[in-house]
C-alpha cells in the first residue's frame, strides 16, 4: 500500500511515500485534517498526482524568499542592468510590500491571490502598462518554479487581466506640431546639444540610441546612421548593450539639415578635444561631455526639460521628440511601414497601437482619395 491514514490525537493525519530523483522512497506525513475523510480524500489526491508524475515535494519556502533568494539571482546573468531593476522593482513595489502575498508559501499562491494583487493595484491607480508589467514578471518567476518541479501549476496563466479599454492603450498625448519644433530648435540653436535635439525630432531615436551613437556608426556624406548600441544608466555607471532587438538594429536616413547640424557638431567636438588633451576620455560617442564622458540619460532630459519651460511652448518629455516624429510623418502620408522601421518597432501592428489615434480619418481620405482617382480616370478616357 503506497499510503494510509491515522489518527492523531483529534485530527487525522495522511502518510504516503514519494520516491526522489535518485529512486529513493521517502515517508511524507501531512497532518491536521478534521475527518478520515478528508485526510483519505487528500492523499487520493497525492496519490494520483504521483500516479501521473504530476507530484511537487512540499516545501515551505515562502515566496518572497524565492523570489528574492532564488529567482531573481538565477536570471540577473541573462538581464540588462535596467531590466533586473526593473523586476527586482516590481518584486519589492508589489510583493515584498503586501505581507499577505510575501508571506504565503511558494505552494500555497493560488489564482485568486494573483487576482486580488491586480484588484489592489488597479484600485490604488496604477496603470495597465504596469499591471501588465507585474503580471509578466510573476509569470515568468512562476514558470521557472514549475520547470524546477517546485510548483506543479502556474498560478498567473490561469488569471486573465479584463480586456484593454480605449483608455489603456498607450497614446503620447505631448506632441509638438511641425511649427512648435522648429520654433523651439530656433531657439536653442546655440545651445551645445542642439544636434541631439535635432537629430532626435528629424529621427525618432531613441534617449539610450542617441547617447550609444558613434562616429563610426554615423555616415555623414551619405546622410544616414546606423543604430549599433544605446546607453542606460546604471547603478555602477553607463552601460552600452546592442539593441534589443533586430529592428531596434537599423539604418535611418538623415534630412540635409540634420546632417550640416552634425557637421557644426563634430567642429565643435574637435576643440573640445584638443582641449581636454590626455584627460579626453574617448568612446567615439557623438554626444557626450566635454571630456568625452558618457551623458547620463536623465541628465540629457533634465537639461531637454529646462530648455522647454522656458520656451513657452507646450510641455513634453524628450521621449515625446520621437513621438512627434511619427506623428509628422504620419500626418505627411508616410506609410506605416517605412514609420514603424524608421521607429525600430518589431512590426507595423505596433506602431499601429501606439499612433492609429493620429489617423482618425484615414477610412474617409482613402474614400476621398481612391473616388478622386476613378474620378481623374474617366475624364481623361472622355
């Protein structure tokens, strides 16, 4: 008989046997249960799981101890620096600081203790982007205890968070017009960084894509860049990685504008250089410090914000450049295709996400447009 059941002292107790990676049986006791029943009832259960390998060793392991002893130094290798912040982030911001969740055991999390973490999340303003966050990362956490055979289910697949509103969708509401831009890179045209600004509205790169940019990642005579790297700041200092993706990876080309600003820019960084001398510290980075150091990201946006609070013009976040990129060309008839490669987006549906509120009447002119050529042809065959 693999298991049996036993009184002690009120309650009844289940004794069954499960055999360890190394074929060795070893007698497990679960207590506590009210009646025979429930006890036989259990390790009906157990038994059956064993049965069809289904079977998870008990342990006691609560989660935030996994999560923060186990997890997350077992996927930091594989991790940018702001990605394992990130995760460690949402671990301490959403777990470690809900007792009721940070304290269960790691076999004890259920779909309905996930449910009540999104409940309490959305109750407390937080946005879809961030749940959706959450979610991913508890998923992940989750699945790698089912592939150590620590967790038999994974409690977060079986949670569905309710469908995206229109409200969810992420939509930059802080973008400039075609007038608002060039008033405002009139008026920082002396400042130092005024080809940074530039080339972020004329490219819709990226913060971290700016300041990984090289002089050998950028061709000036044949006015285009290539996007190799981007820069993130961490809590050790800047860091370049390739980019994320393959997408991320690609060749914009450069208006004639952009291109002479680049040029002023080089000019000026030759004297900076020469300068600095030995104490130059060079990256071949196109934007950087006098003495060649990397710009921490929020310092360039920090300096991007000033210079807008006192243009007078409509706030945005330097990250709203490239979101007024895309909008320029979507309102000039770029097509979603050459948008989202230009971007760096894995596909067109993505880009579509993000903008398709800018084309409201995209169906009407298609209408208007395809009617007007119908329109030209039967008057020329007249």
């Amino acid at each position: 008989m693999r298991g049996s059941t036993i009184k002690r002292g009120r309650s009844w107790t289940a004794i069954y046997y499960e055999t360890d990676e190394n074929g060795r049986r070893k007698q497990r006791w679960r207590g506590g249960f009210r009646t025979q029943k429930d006890a036989r009832s259990f390790l009906t259960g157990v038994l059956s799981a064993i049965e069809k390998g289904e079977y998870v060793t008990p342990s006691k392991t609560l989660l935030i101890d996994y999560l923060n002893d186990e997890w997350l130094p077992a996927v930091r290798p594989d991790l940018r620096p702001l990605s394992y912040n990130a995760y460690a982030g949402a671990v301490r911001t959403h777990v470690a600081a809900r007792p009721w969740l940070a304290r269960l055991p790691l076999q004890g999390v259920g779909p309905g203790h996930i449910r009540r973490l999104f409940t309490e999340m959305a109750s407390a303003g937080k946005s879809r982007a961030t749940r959706d966050f959450v979610r991913a990362v508890l998923s992940k956490a989750f699945s790698t205890a089912v592939e150590d055979n620590k967790l038999f289910r994974n409690p977060v697949s079986r949670v569905k968070l309710p469908k995206k509103q229109g409200g969810d969708r992420a939509k930059p509401t802080n973008i400039w017009t075609a007038g608002e831009l060039r008033r405002f890179l009139e008026q920082v045209a002396d400042e130092r960084l005024i080809a940074a600004y530039r080339l972020a509205a004329m490219t819709g790169l990226r913060r971290g894509e700016l300041l990984g940019l090289t002089w050998r990642s950028l061709d000036l005579d044949g006015a285009r860049l290539t996007v190799e790297q981007a820069l993130s700041n961490t809590r050790g200092g800047p860091s370049f990685a390739p980019p994320k993706t393959e997408s991320a990876r690609r060749t914009v080309t450069l208006d004639e504008e952009t291109v002479e600003s680049l040029q002023a820019h080089w000019e000026r960084q030759k004297v900076e250089r020469a300068v600095m001398g030995d104490v130059y510290e060079d990256f071949d980075l196109v934007f950087c410090h006098e003495d060649g150091r990397p710009i921490n990201p929020q310092v360039l946006s920090d300096q991007f914000g000033t210079l807008v609070k006192s243009s007078g013009l409509p706030r945005i976040r330097f990250h709203d450049l490239r979101h007024s990129h895309a909008s320029l060309m979507l309102g000039s008839g770029v097509s979603i295709k050459v948008v989202s490669a230009r971007l760096g987006h894995s596909t067109p549906a993505m880009t579509l996400n993000v903008y398709s509120h800018l084309l409201p009447n995209s169906d009407a002119e298609a209408a208007k447009r395809v009617a007007g050529l119908v329109a030209a042809h039967s008057e020329v065959a007249d």
